[in-house]
C-alpha cells in the first residue's frame, strides 16, 4: 500500500461462508476485492484457485451447507490463504486413493504454493498455504500455457508464424491434453474426475 513499507504490511480478513457451490464463485470474488483494496490485485488469479479448491474440498469432503471460514493474511511478501472447517480429518495426498479427503487436491496446493500445511483447530481444522507476493506474480496462466505448449514437442525446425503457430499449438495441447489423461489414469486417478475439476477451475476463473 502507498506509504507503508513493505516490511512493515500485515493485513488480514476472516470471510464466514456457508459451503455451498453457488458461495465458492463469490468467494473468489470477495478475496480478489479484498486483495485488490490491500494494493495486491496480481496475487487473485493464483489466490482465486486456490480458493475454490479449498472450499471445493469442504463442499466434497466435510459436507455441503457446512459452515467453514476463508482468511486471507498478507505478510510482508506473502499471501497466507487458510481454510477452516469443522472436520477434524486432515488430508493427506494418496494418489491412487480416490476416496482420500482432498488428496488430489493438494497436488495443485503443493504446485502453486510456496508452502502449506494443515493444523488441528479446537473447533475442527485448518489447512493453510502461502504464496509469494514478489514482482514476478502477474495474471500468467496464458502465458504458461504458451510456453509450454511450445516446449512440449521441441523447439527444432522452422519458427511458425500467425495461423501456422496457432495450428501447432492447438495440436500440441490436444496432445498434451491426451498424455495428461494417460498419466492420471495410470496412476489410478479417474480422467473424468480429473477433466471434471479442471473445468470447475476454469467456469470459476471466466465467470
């Protein structure tokens, strides 16, 4: 924020909801607000996913309607997200399990974040994570996706221009769409279940 030295920046927000589907893109909402209002608008892409992952596991996992809180904590060049519920199971990631409380799901938490973790609460639990608040968080998605997409079948031959790149690249992720799938398959994980979460990310970012 303007006039406040960032070693100095401490801010956070408690956020009640009811753990409902219709709540989770509100709450998306709420926390790009509030991260906007703090001077941080470039964290809500990665913030806002996991977001909804977490309140996604509640709904799943501890029960629909469930009362549960999201708090949001700046401190200094980090973005603490945490979620409590009135579970008292703690996930735990067990890739060939698909029954495991959010197990696949931390896989995206281990991905995006800097650190996380989960706590015993005496009402129930915790499960927390940070992000890095540096220069470099800007809205990326596309450009990740780019660059990889341009790695994933090499570099070598001739560079592609205007409608050839974009053909390329189109065919490059149906490919890596394909190989994705396999994977998740071979390790015991559901494609559809997989593709289904997926897409839940994706509805919730472009609305």
């Amino acid at each position: 924020m303007p006039g406040i030295d960032a070693g100095n920046r401490q801010h956070r927000c408690v956020l009640p909801f009811a753990a409902l589907p219709a709540e989770v893109q509100l709450l998306r909402r709420i926390a790009a607000a509030q991260l906007d209002q703090w001077g941080v608008p470039a964290a809500g892409d990665e913030a806002g996913l996991l977001v909804t992952e977490l309140a996604t596991n509640v709904i799943k996992h501890v029960g629909e309607g469930t009362l549960a809180t999201l708090i949001l904590e700046w401190k200094c060049d980090r973005l603490r997200v945490e979620m409590h519920d009135k579970s008292h199971a703690l996930p735990a990631v067990r890739g060939a399990d698909r029954d495991a409380e959010c197990g696949r799901g931390l896989y995206l938490l281990a991905a995006m974040a800097a650190d996380w973790g989960t706590v015993v609460t005496a009402l129930g639990k915790a499960v927390w994570c940070e992000i890095e608040l540096g220069p470099e968080v800007t809205c990326r998605r596309v450009e990740r996706a780019v660059e990889t997409l341009e790695s994933y079948r090499g570099r070598g031959g001739a560079v592609l221009e205007g409608r050839r790149r974009e053909s390329a690249l189109e065919e490059s992720a149906i490919e890596l769409i394909a190989d994705l799938l396999h994977w998740t398959s071979a390790r015991g994980l559901d494609p559809d279940d997989v593709l289904d979460r997926a897409q839940m990310h994706y509805e919730a970012e472009a609305a």
